[in-house]
C-alpha cells in the first residue's frame, strides 16, 4: 500500500479532499457502504499526474 507515493496496483486513489476532515467524511461514507474490499485512511498526496495535491483515501478494486 502506498501512503505517500504512487497506489499500487488495484488500489485507486479517491480525491482530492481540501481537507483531512472533509476526507474523513468521505472515508466514512465509503467503509459504511461496504461495496469495497479494502481501503486506506485518509492521507496527504503531493500531487503528480492526472492527480492534484490534497487528502485521498485509497479504495481496493480487484
């Protein structure tokens, strides 16, 4: 699992989120929801490629 770089693979950034609580809320809404296997709390990214910097959590989509 990534937690400040790139995602591996089958990992999928979810974002961004200004900031930590309003990903957190998000995380929340996703781990209720329960339609993913995995998921990673909520932390900072830099930002690079297709992704700007802020607050994602990471979802796992076999």
């Amino acid at each position: 699992m990534a937690s400040a770089g790139w995602p591996t693979p089958d990992w999928y950034l979810q974002g961004p989120y200004s900031t930590l609580a309003a990903c957190d809320l998000a995380y929340e809404d996703a781990a209720q929801n329960g339609q993913y296997t995995g998921l990673v709390y909520c932390h900072w990214f830099r930002g690079g490629g297709p992704y700007l910097p802020g607050f994602y959590y990471e979802v796992y989509i076999p």
